[in-house]
C-alpha cells in the first residue's frame, strides 16, 4: 500500500505514522512530500488553540474516489515546552489517522493507536496520580480508541499486580537482577535472544562464568555497602540450564555468598526452558538452593513443529521433564506457549491447550509469533507458513477462554512490534503463583540489574522515574574480553542514581 501524507512537514510526523500503518498492511510505503502513483491520499490539518488541539484527516482511496473523515478534540493545558506540546498534536494526529484507515480497512485495532510494548503503564500511571478507574477506563478508551475489551484485561491485570505486590509504587528503592546465560542445546529458528549452541564451547563457558562470577560479587557487595535491598533475580538466556549441575551449584552459592540478604528476596526464577537440559541433578541442585519458580516450554505440543523451528526435543520429553520436575518438588512451574508457529492453525493450538490442561502449570505466558528482525526465520519468511490475522485472533480468544476455564488470571501483559494480528504476549497464572519479577520488567517502577550475556539493565530513577538502559554485549567473546568495564560502568550509574535518591 502506498500512501502519500499531506499538511504535515515536520519529519517527526513520519515514525509514527508508519508504526500505525504497520498495523493496518504488512508492506507500506509512506511519504510526506511526494510518491509516485499512491493507493491513499491522506490529508490532515491540526491546530493549537489554547485549551485545545483539534485534528482533522481526511482519507481518499485514489482507486475508488471512496473518502473518509476523522476529527478529534482534546482540551490540553498549559505546556510547558514545544517538544511537549508536539508529542500532543503527534497524538492528536494519530488518533484521526487510526479513526479513517479502521474506517478505510474495515479492521478495529484492538489496541486503538497504541504501538506501545507496555499499555499497562498506563493505567498504573493514571492510578498513581489517583484519577478513579472509571474515568481512567473513559480516558484510555477516547484518548487512545483502545476496546473495551482490552480496557478490561488491563483492568484485571493491574488489579492482579496489585494483589501480588501490594507496594508496587514504594518499590523504587529496591532492584531485581536478571542474570543471562548465553547457551542452548541448539537455536530455535524464531530466536533472537543471545543464545549460542553450548557443545564444544566448554572454553568459553568457563569464561563467561568466571566474568559472571565476578559481576555477582562487585555488584552484591555494591548492594550490601549501599543497604539495596533485592526484590526479585531471574536467570534467563538462552538457557540457564543449559550449564552442567556443577556450574549451577557455584553459581547459586555465588549468588547467596554475594547478594544480600538473599533469604528475603521474594522470588528467584530459573529458565530451565528446554526440557532436555533438565536432569535430576540439577533439579537437586535448584531445590538445594531454594530457587522458588521455574519454567519448562513446550511451545507447542505438535511434534512436527518443534521440529520445524529447530527445537531438538520431543513433545514426550517436556511432559516428562515437568512430571520429574514436580516429583521433585518444583511447585511453582511456568510453562511458555506460542500462537501462530509455523504450520499450526486453530486445531493445532486446540490440542496444544489440551495437552496443557494435563499438566496444569501454575503459570502459563501464551506468546503470539513476532517475526522479529534478526531471526532465521524472518530471514527465510517465505518458506514457514504461518496463520493469517483472524486465525491468529481465534487462538487467542482461545487461550483467553480457556485459561478462564481452568482458574488462570492474566497478570501481565506486553506487545511487540511485527507480531501477528497485532495482538499481544499475556502472562496467565494461578491466583497467587503470580511471577513478580515479570511484573517488575513490565511495569519498568524499579531497576533490574542485568548481569551476564545480552543482559539490559534498565536503571529506573527512584525519584523522577526516568529510564536509562545500559546493555552487556550479546555474544560471549566481548563479554569475557571487557566483563570488569561494564562491571565498574554499572557501579558508576547505580552511584549515581542511588546517591542522588538519598541526597548523598
Ligand atoms: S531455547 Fe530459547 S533462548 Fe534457546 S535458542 Fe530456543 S528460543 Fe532461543
């Protein structure tokens, strides 16, 4: 589709534009001076008058002479700078460009203008400067066209986080830890996470270890010096226990050596995601350790599929890894389930949802398939078959109904960009099995320190709540050549953020 923008010449127009376009046709050409023979002649007018903006589009099919009209009226007071007042009238603009192209498609946006990874955010900032749920609801609903139906859900996930964490808002003062392991058995063929297979790299295991090592003890005895508090640790990767039940056993002493007062964190999460790196042994050592939360991924329990996305493990395998898992006493296990793999249409996900039900995981995060940019499959689109958008959206309503059923809550919930049909990654649990650190990560109110490989620490000001982002490198090799810089940068930053917070 190709569609020519005119009345805006400021460029910054020009990005979200194309984000709500994306979400509409899978390949778009825009442009807001000139394009040869376009599909759609977009015509907007905006204006600032104090107290309000009005926006105007008007959407003309070039092919069929058909038009449509979107305005819109927001009152907005005083500003208090130009960038300000643009983000305003970009939203004003948006808002009438998603009102003619769902008119144009015939398609409603579920999440209305929202491009967002993180909608719940802002309910939660509504909540906090104490507007009541109804107008918040109203407000979400005619500011940003989302449905009711996902005003709903964000409602039933705000209200569950705030029954798992009660101080959500006072949690600024304390961080969790994500610590990434970089090693799986093989890549899956959608993955984009830092994950390199693990066989015949022992070397460079041993020296990621040594770095991660390292970074546990200098940053839990920052922790320990400056009396920050851990609310919540996650290991993910690639695979965490992709290591052997040795170097798992370090790892966690490590982690109760260094950290501070690792009895009281509220929750310790390993990924054992592939079920052919859980052994007895280390489901010992993880039971040794008390690490409270696990997760196993099926994906899907369609055998031909895991094949076709380069999982090396059997549907058998995941089943009989989470019945040992449970033997031993795992009792909160999650499970990772995805919508619109390759192949796999309405009755594949069916069977998958009833596969699930034998087994009743306390969590279960139904993903939905992002081409994402750097995976092979996206490199090679063409040869995976994947379900069209009203397939995808059955699924989904599915696992909604069906997590219904069986007593799940959705508790959190995050959108990606390129995601089939547009929809939405939800994390369903068992009232009270509720995963806080994916609550944390989601709602960004306090810093997540990431150690390891790939690990993003997210430095969230504990007094005006503004965002820093700080990434370790993604492969091995840079991590073990340079792990005591990012070390000592990740110090710098927390002295800073911290010691300011304190009025040091
Ligand atoms: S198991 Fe997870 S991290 Fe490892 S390759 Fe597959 S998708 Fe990537």
């Amino acid at each position: 589709m190709r569609i020519l923008f005119k009345g805006l010449e400021d460029e910054r127009f020009i990005r979200p534009l194309q984000l709500i376009t994306n979400l509409f046709f899978e390949e778009s050409e825009i442009s807001i001076t000139e394009l040869e023979n376009p599909d759609l002649l977009v015509d907007f007018q905006y204006e600032y008058n104090h107290p309000f903006i009005t926006s105007k589009a008007k959407l003309i099919d070039l092919k069929s002479g058909n038009d449509y009209v979107g305005n819109y009226r927001k009152d907005f007071p005083p500003f208090e700078n130009e960038k300000e007042l643009f983000k305003k009238i970009k939203q004003a603009v948006s808002h009438v460009y998603v009102m003619v192209m769902q008119d144009f498609t015939d398609i409603t946006q579920p999440w209305g203008m929202l491009t967002g990874v993180r909608p719940t955010k802002l309910l939660h900032k509504k909540i906090q400067e104490g507007v009541s749920p109804e107008v918040a609801h109203k407000q979400l609903k005619e500011d940003y066209l989302i449905t009711d139906e996902k005003i709903e859900l964000m409602r039933q996930i705000v209200d569950r986080q705030l029954t798992m964490v009660p101080d959500l808002y006072q949690l600024q003062n304390e961080v969790s830890i994500y610590i990434g392991i970089p090693f799986c058995p093989t890549k899956c063929a959608y993955c984009t996470f830092p994950a390199y297979a693990i066989n015949g790299r022992q070397g460079s295991v041993n020296s990621f270890l040594g770095g991660l090592h390292y970074e546990m003890r200098e940053i839990g005895r920052w922790l320990k010096e400056n009396k920050i508090k851990i609310t919540t640790v996650y290991y993910g990767g690639g695979t965490p226990t992709s290591i052997t039940a040795e170097e798992m056993d370090m790892l966690y002493e490590e982690m109760y050596q260094s950290f501070p007062d690792v009895q009281h964190i509220r929750e310790i999460t390993v990924e054992a995601g592939r079920p052919d790196t859980i052994t007895p042994d280390k489901l010992d050592v993880l039971k040794k350790w008390n690490i409270d939360r696990i997760s196993i991924n099926p994906q899907s329990y369609i055998q031909e599929t895991l094949k076709a996305i380069g999982r090396h493990h059997t549907v058998e395998e995941t089943i009989e890894k989470f019945h040992l898992a449970r033997n031993m006493g795992m009792n909160n296990i999650n499970m990772d389930l995805i919508i619109g793999l390759p192949g796999e249409g309405v009755e594949e996900f069916d069977y998958t949802l009833s596969e699930t039900e034998k087994l009743m995981p306390e969590s279960l995060t139904v993903h939905t398939l992002s081409f994402k940019r750097a995976s092979e499959m996206t490199r090679n689109k063409k040869k995976y078959k994947v379900a069209g958008r009203d397939e995808i959206t059955e699924m989904m309503n599915n696992a909604s109904t069906w997590t219904k059923e069986h007593g799940y809550v959705p508790y959190y919930l995050y959108r990606m960009k390129n995601i089939l049909g547009n929809l939405e990654n939800v994390g369903y649990s068992l009232p009270g099995q509720e995963s806080i650190y994916n609550i944390m990560i989601m709602e960004e109110m306090q810093t997540i320190i990431g150690f390891g490989c790939g690990a993003a620490s997210k430095f969230v000001d504990p007094v005006t709540g503004k965002i820093t982002q700080f990434a370790n490198p993604k492969d091995p090799k840079s991590y073990n050549d340079n792990f005591m810089e990012y070390t000592n940068k990740k110090i710098t930053i927390l002295n800073e953020l911290f010691g300011v917070a304190k009025g040091v």
